[in-house]
C-alpha cells in the first residue's frame, strides 16, 4: 500500500513547510513539492492541515492492578482512543507487585498487548523489588528490547522501594545504559499525612491534596536528584506538577545531573478546585501527584516553552466513577488515583496551548512527539517526518471544532474530567506505519495492527 500526503504544512520539532508525503509500505519514502501518486496509491488531500509526526504518550498504564482495582482499559481501548487522540505511540509502565517475578511479570505485561494493538507500543519495566536475583532478570529483559525502568518513591507497602533498592536500581541501569523514570513523592510524608487527615475526620476527596502538597514532590525530587548525582545515571522525572518540583529538578540539571522532566496534560490544563467539587464529584480528579494551585499551570507552561520540561504525558490511569472511584467514598485514601486523558492529550494541548500562544507548533510536537522518541530510543523511527522513517502520520485540521463528552468517547471509562470542553482541531487523518488508523476522528483501522518496538539502551 503506498500513501500521498498532498499540500499539507509539514510540522517538525524545528520547522514548518509546505510539502507532499509520500509513503511506501510502512516507510516515508519522499518529501518534496509536486510528487506523484503511482497508479492505486491513497492520496490524501492535507491543503490548509498541518501535517505532524505521530504523537508518542511516553505514560500509559493499561493493564494495572492498583488499589483495589483494575484499570479499565484493554490494549483494544485503549490504542483505539490513542489512535483518534493523535497519539500513535505508547509506552506503558509494567508494574509488577513487590511478590512478583520481573520476568513472569514483563511476560504478563506482554501477553496483554501483543496481537492486541493498534497503535505501536513499548514498555518501562518498573522495578519494586531488587534483590540478589533481580540484576539477571532485568539483564533478560533489557535483550527483549527495553531500555528504561520504573521506580516509585511513593506508594508505601505497594511498588515503592526502599533507598537500598533505589541506589541498586540507578547503579545497574548507569550500568546498563538505561534511563530510570521515576514517580516522586516522599512516601513516609504521604502516609503520616494520610493518618493524620482520617483521625481528624477529613475524609472528602479534597483531601488527597492535602496529603500531598507540593513540598512533598518537591522532596521526592530531590531525594531522586541526590541518588542520580551519585550514581550518574540518567533520570526521568514523570508527572512533574509543580513549581517547587521544576525548581528542584532544574538546580540539579545545573550541576550536571542527568535528568528528563515530564508533565502531564491535566496539570497544564485543569487544577485543584476540580478535586473540590461537591458530592464526591472531586474523585474523578483524584491523582497524585495531586491537581494543583492554578498557579503553577502557567510555570508548567513556561517550561515548556522554554525548554525546561522535556514532555508532556497523560499517565492515562482509567478508573470508572461509579464503581470504583467510589470505592473511596467515606476515605478519600481508598479512591484509585488517575485520571484518564490518552484520547484527549493532542486536542488539548493544540486547544489550550498553541491557540492562546502558550507553546508554539513546533514545541507541541517536541515535546509530545520528537523528544519523547529522542529520551527513549525511538528517535529517528519515532518522532520525525523524515525519508526512512515509520510512516506515523497526523493530518490535523485546525478549523475542526468539538466538544469533549464521555458519550462519545473512546477511551473505556464512565466519565470525562473534560466534559464539555471546546476543542479547535483535531486529527483527520492518523496513520501508523503506513495504515490509515483514523478518519474524520473515527477508528478505521486493525486492532492488531501495531507492534512492540524493540528499543536498545543508549544512556550509558
Ligand atoms: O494517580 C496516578 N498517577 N495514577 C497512576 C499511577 C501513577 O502514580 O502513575
Ligand atoms: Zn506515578
Ligand atoms: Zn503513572
């Protein structure tokens, strides 16, 4: 199958310019003026759309058991609601439990998306336990084509590690040219706090914000900062939300540490008074890192303008409303965090973002396409519109106008914490490698279509 993409605005982390794509099997294969349509090609008339490389969420959880729960999205889903969102890629945490086997696990993990995807897709092996055995199995898995790792400084008793584990972690991947992606909260902080709320009676969904102030992230950050300066290895600071966190992550950049910073789509755009509504109504914006003051959204922005903040994810973490985010009803504690945005991360940073002029084109698409493919060794298959890369197109038309409801879309959740929001623009057209995935914002191509992406350490 061949495909010309004609007369659209080529879009790239650093430029902008008026050509035709043409792609042949899964490859872009010529970029220039006036090219021709061979006899049975696609020809896709992008005059007057941008024309982006396929979106990359370096942030997913799809399958995961946390809190009592399961996320409510299948591989099918959710690569069907990435696919119309734009996002073409996607790198899922695999987060085993502290009693699991890495390598059973990664198998699990695996067995949930292979043949089951749409989109193109990797994996961060998380790391909840390392002990005398786990070196060898992380070994084996990194030859099965992963090159980052997970490690949570939250979450108490479930995936967080210990300092020993952590230090170990960060040795073996420096070692093994790995970059560690890190969830930062201090965790003793988050619990005592907890503790403290429930025997004072606060039990309301605002609460969790409590638990967690930005001081508390802001440590996490530092702790992790203090570890990776040791040890050299190259970190990746996700779900960054806040002012305090980005001041302690940018100090220890300045002294040579190796460090990426993500955001999050719901930071930039949505902040804590949602996790204040009424009737529990709050728990749908329950994360942690928590919403926070309005305040920061514009520091978060500036930094991805400025170049500070390296990506921007959505930590897509779907639990319904009705019965699972009131499993938390009389203790805000039991609420599973997350709040779902894999479909909406593009539509959202284009709408918020490019058209009020807080980041431009080319810094949308560096930060949620190009830099994503460069941190995580996907670069220049991923992340690029250029000869001899994946055919993972998005013809985009800016004049689209929609609004956001959970009736249409389809990401596999009860509720939209964007219900009712204005869109301008959304993708046309969505290719993944060489196959039209997406029409008109509809899902039209195979559910078993996309690959596992076999990625080769570089951090070294
Ligand atoms: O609230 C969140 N972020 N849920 C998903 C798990 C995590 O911490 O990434
Ligand atoms: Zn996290
Ligand atoms: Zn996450």
């Amino acid at each position: 199958m061949s495909i010309l993409i004609r007369g659209g605005e080529i879009v790239t982390d650093s430029k902008r310019f008026v050509a035709d794509i043409f792609c042949k099997g899964e490859t872009i294969t010529a970029i220039g003026p006036n090219l021709t349509a061979p006899e049975g090609a696609t020809v896709i008339e992008a005059k007057g759309k941008y024309v982006f490389p396929g979106f990359i969420d370096p942030h997913v959880h799809i399958y995961l058991p946390f809190m009592g729960a399961f996320a409510k999205d299948t591989y099918e889903t959710a690569s069907r609601a990435a696919l119309v969102g734009a996002t073409t890629t996607l790198i899922e945490m695999c987060c085993p439990s502290r009693a699991d086997d890495p390598l059973e696990a990664f198998d699990l993990w695996m067995s949930n998306a292979v043949g089951k995807s749409a989109c193109d897709f990797s994996f961060h092996m998380g790391v909840t336990k390392f002990d005398a055995t786990t070196a060898a199995k992380l070994e084996e898995i990194v030859a099965r084509g992963i090159s980052s790792l997970k490690v949570f400084l939250a979450y108490k008793g479930a995936f967080g590690i210990d300092d020993a584990e952590l230090y170990n972690t960060l040795k073996f991947a420096k070692s093994h040219g790995l970059i560690v992606t890190a969830h930062c909260e201090n965790e003793t902080l988050v619990s005592e706090r907890c503790k403290e709320l429930l025997a004072a009676g606060k039990t309301d969904p605002a609460q969790h914000h409590e638990s967690r102030p930005p001081l508390v992230e802001a440590e996490g950050v530092h702790h992790l900062m203090t570890f990776a300066e040791l040890t050299g290895a190259a970190t990746y600071i996700v779900h960054l939300s806040c002012a305090e966190s980005l001041h302690e992550a940018l100090r220890a950049r300045a002294r040579g540490v190796r460090v990426s910073i993500e955001t999050l789509i719901q930071y930039l755009v949505l902040d804590k008074s949602y996790a204040e509504l009424p009737n529990f109504e709050g728990a749908k914006f329950v994360m942690s890192p928590p919403l926070r003051d309005v305040k920061n959204q514009s520091v978060l922005w500036g930094g991805l303008a400025s170049g500070d903040i390296d990506t921007v994810a959505t930590d897509h973490a779907p639990f319904d409303f009705a019965k699972q985010k009131s499993m938390g009803a009389h203790d805000f504690t039991k609420i599973p965090n997350g709040i779902p945005s894999l479909e909406e991360r593009v539509n959202l940073l284009y709408s918020y973002g490019v058209v009020p002029g807080k980041i431009t084109l080319e810094q949308m698409v560096k930060t949620a396409s190009t830099n994503v493919a460069k941190t995580f060794d996907l670069y220049p298959r991923k992340g690029a519109i250029a000869v001899g890369s994946d055919a993972d197109l998005v013809v985009f038309d800016p004049d689209y106008r929609g609004v956001i409801s959970a009736k249409t879309q389809a990401m596999n959740v009860d509720y939209s914490a964007f219900e009712g929001w204005k869109i301008q623009g959304r993708a046309s057209v969505v290719t993944v490698r060489g196959e039209i995935a997406v029409r008109d914002g509809k899902f039209v191509g195979s559910t078993t279509h996309g690959q596992f992406l076999k990625r080769k350490p570089s951090h070294f």
